[in-house]
C-alpha cells in the first residue's frame, strides 16, 4: 500500500505527462498508475475491472473515457484527475477510514453545503421550498468546513441551494482556494454564462449537474417557460470551453416516460454531459405531495432503464435510491455524506431535514459525532433489501425512531414534518408497502456481483479492524 504523499506524487506527475502527450495511446499506463496509487485493495480490484473494460474492447465506457481525454480542457483535466480520480477517490477514502477508526467517527466520502437559500426560480416541489430563502453562509465558514474537510480526507465538496450560481463568487473563491478538492454544484443551470464559464476553465475544479426534467416540455412545465432553452445554452458553452459537467433528473409520476426514453439520455450525452445523476420525487420542502411520487412500477421501470444505458450509452450514470447495491444502502447520516444547509444546520440528508447542531457552533468533526448522526448510523443500512434504502420513503418508521432518540428540531418551516409520526404514516400506507413488494421482486430476480464482493471486502477490513485494535490493547 502507497501511503507516502511523497511517493504519491511522482506517480500523478508521471500520470498527467500521460495524459498530456497521448492519452489514448497511454490510456492502460494511466490506470496501471492508478492501481499502484489505490490504497484498498478493494480499489485495487475496481481499478482493474475498469482497466479491462476499457482496454479490452470498443464499448460504451471506452467510447465516454476517450471523449473526456480528448475533449476536455487541459486545465480542467489536469484539476480533475488530481481532485477527483487521485485525492477523493484513491487517497481520500482509505485516509477516511483510517481517521473514522482512530477518533470513533464515520468520515464521509462528501460534504454537501448550501452557500446560499436564494433561488431566481419556483420549482413545483422543491425540496428546499419550505427554507426562509433569505439566509447564507458565510464564505468564512464554508472555508473553515473546506479546510476541516481536507484534514479528514474529504476532497469532495457539493454544492447545492437555493440556487449555488446566486453566490457565484464565492463559489469560484472556494474553488480557486481549495484547489485539492473538487466543488460539484447543483444547478438549475440558468445563470451560467461566459465569465463564469472562462472562471471555470481557469480554476479547473468545479463540474456542474444541471438539473433537467427530462426535454422542454417536462422541464419547463415544473421549473418555468424557457428554462429548458436557457439550460441547454449553458451546456453548449460548457461544451465549447471543455469543461466537465453533468444533469440531474428528478423522475416523478408524470416525467418517468421521458426520463427513461433513448432520446432524453442521447440528448444530454449530443450535449455533452459526461454523467447524470437521478433522484425520485420525494414529498418534502415546497407543497409536497404524495401523488407526485413514482409509482412502484415506474421506479422499477428506472432500474431497468438505467443498467440498459448503462451497457449503452457513453455517460456515466448514478440512481441514488435504486443504486443502493452498490452503496450498500444509505449513504447519508454522515456514513458517506451530509448535508449543511445555508443556516449551518447540519442534516443528514438534503431530504432530511432535521438538526441537532449548527457548523457555525461546532467544527466539522464534532457534528460527525452529533447525536443525530449517531442515531442514523447506527440504523444504517435501514433494510437488508438494498433497493429499499431511504429512511424516508422505503422505511419511514425508522426516521421516526432517529429523530425522537436524537431529539433533533426541524429546521425548515413548513408544519408537515415537525410531527414527523403523520408523514411516516401516510407514506408507509400510500406508498412504503407497496414498493416493498415490488423490491422484493427485482432484488431477488436479479444478481449483485459489485453488492456480494463488495461484502466480502467489507468483511475482511472489518477483520483486519478488529485485528488492529485487538493488538494495541
């Protein structure tokens, strides 16, 4: 194992002179590369089914790494690999377990934090519709959180809102300070315009997720008339610039058709988005609504979709609650991330919105240690199906038990979630029992390669763990 900074760096050097001068051609160089700088030896496994996968064949995934090496703004790319593929994901994660091990605290893989609460749209459903939207955080403390962050072997940081290109300055000041970690803002993809594209190429570490309904009828029927055009400017002058950026979709009961179609996914990949991540509606923040949500055969409709893009399409694509396979279930908590809202409450989840600390009062680490956190990992993961995985929508009796043992406050204004027992109930009866058993189906008709080796690596560093500890006593 390559522990050594100093040992490190020789090899991303070595890397980025790949990168610069042939990166087709040096394409297997570059992952050898990557294998020897992988801490875990589960990594190490990760790193040699991709290289198989992209040495091996023309196929989708090679077609996808070949247009980012060839695409992508030098600057950006240079910022990224190191940022990204080096410092959060092969020297990141197993610094977090080593910390996590040593103070008796899970370190997240990501942070999520809320510049701002001001938004210049009105979503239908927003799930931060119920915030004041008057309230932010200072730059002062989201660069304390950052700096605090690194230390943990945190290099990922995620933005989101309100509206993160409302504090577009200090979005690129954070970036351009930090420059070990990458800043991954969630936009509504409005106000991205040159300057802060041409900021983008200059800083190198910042990839947007543009948030899209589906084409402009899906798009602008929940976020506004000539969103969807305004959107898709943003992403042919990103495009243009080189940089590295993606959509986020949210498929509800009425957009699942398109949200799984060819035609949306070929789209945003003509666009250039590298990857896309999904959410399911879920009923929180502005007017939720249980009918909103997708039915049981529509989010199965979306398992299905996404592994079929993603044996065909050249993106990359995440499904945060159909994944759970590969997660091993909830990631939030403070497990794998959290989330800072523009107040400082420190919430499990975007989606969660409860608190029992504030950042402003407390550092980073000691809000991973809050009793909320605590309550919630020691829960995690919430059901042995991992395709039911949220403690809200797939086990809404278990958000309940963690908000009354932590004692946490709601921290939005909306009434429907301080008695959080209503919620949990309607949603168990309206929708929870019923995807169960569609769940159930798809979890036991279909095998989880990455979820079952996944486990057996979990258990053999749970025994070297034990192992460790029982040889300093």
């Amino acid at each position: 194992m390559i522990s050594s900074v100093d040992l490190v760096k020789p090899l991303v050097n070595q890397a980025l002179s790949y990168v610069s001068k042939d990166p087709v051609a040096n394409l297997p160089k570059i992952l050898s590369i990557a294998e020897k700088i992988a801490g875990k030896e589960s990594h190490k496994a990760q790193v040699r089914d991709v290289t198989r996968v992209l040495t091996e064949s023309d196929n989708n995934w090679r077609e996808l790494a070949i247009r980012l090496l060839t695409e992508t703004h030098p600057n950006i790319m240079k910022s990224i690999g190191v940022s990204f593929f080096v410092n959060a994901s092969l020297i990141g994660v197993p610094k977090q377990y080593r910390i996590s091990e040593e103070i008796g605290v899970q370190v997240p893989y990501a942070i999520l934090m809320d510049p701002t609460e001001k938004c210049n749209l009105r979503c239908t459903g927003c799930w931060a519709g119920d915030y004041q939207r008057v309230r932010e955080l200072d730059y002062e403390v989201m660069d304390r959180v950052c700096r605090e962050a690194e230390e943990l072997g945190i290099y990922l940081i995620v933005v989101s809102g309100g509206e993160p290109m409302v504090a577009k300055d200090k979005l690129i000041r954070l970036a351009e300070s930090h420059p070990n970690q990458l800043f991954h803002p969630f936009t509504n993809g409005t106000l991205i315009d040159e300057e802060f594209v041409s900021e983008m190429v200059r800083v190198g570490n910042i990839a947007p997720a543009i948030s899209v309904e589906g084409l402009e009828e899906g798009t602008d029927s929940r976020r506004g008339t000539g969103v969807y055009k305004r959107i898709m400017h943003s992403m042919d002058l990103m495009r243009e610039a080189g940089c590295v950026f993606g959509f986020s979709a949210c498929y509800a009961r009425n957009n699942v058709d398109m949200i799984a179609s060819d035609e949306f996914i070929d789209t945003m990949v003509d666009k250039g988005c590298a990857f896309g991540w999904f959410f399911t509606y879920v009923p929180v923040g502005s007017e939720p609504n249980l009918d909103l949500m997708a039915t049981p055969e529509q989010r199965a409709k979306m398992y299905d979709a996404v592994r079929r893009f993603r044996n065909t399409k050249p993106i990359f694509l995440v499904d945060f609650w159909n994944d759970g396979e590969f997660s091993i279930g909830c990631i939030a908590g403070g497990r794998r991330y959290l989330h800072i809202n523009a107040a400082g409450d420190v919430e499990p989840c975007a989606f969660i919105h409860y608190a029992t600390d504030n950042i402003n009062d407390v550092s980073l680490k000691e809000a991973l240690g809050s009793p909320l956190m605590r309550a919630y990992q020691k829960r995690q993961p919430f059901n042995e199906n991992m395709l039911r995985p949220c403690p809200l929508i797939d086990n809404p009796e278990k958000l309940v038990e963690i908000v009354e043992e932590s004692g946490a406050r709601c921290t939005q204004l909306g009434e429907h979630l301080v008695a959080p027992k209503v919620l949990a109930e309607r949603i168990q009866e309206e929708y929870t029992q019923h995807w169960a058993v569609k769940a159930d189906e798809l979890w036991e008709s279909n095998p989880h390669p990455f979820y079952d080796r996944s486990r057996v690596f979990a258990e053999q560093e749970e025994a070297e763990r034990k192992e460790r500890q029982a040889s300093k006593v």
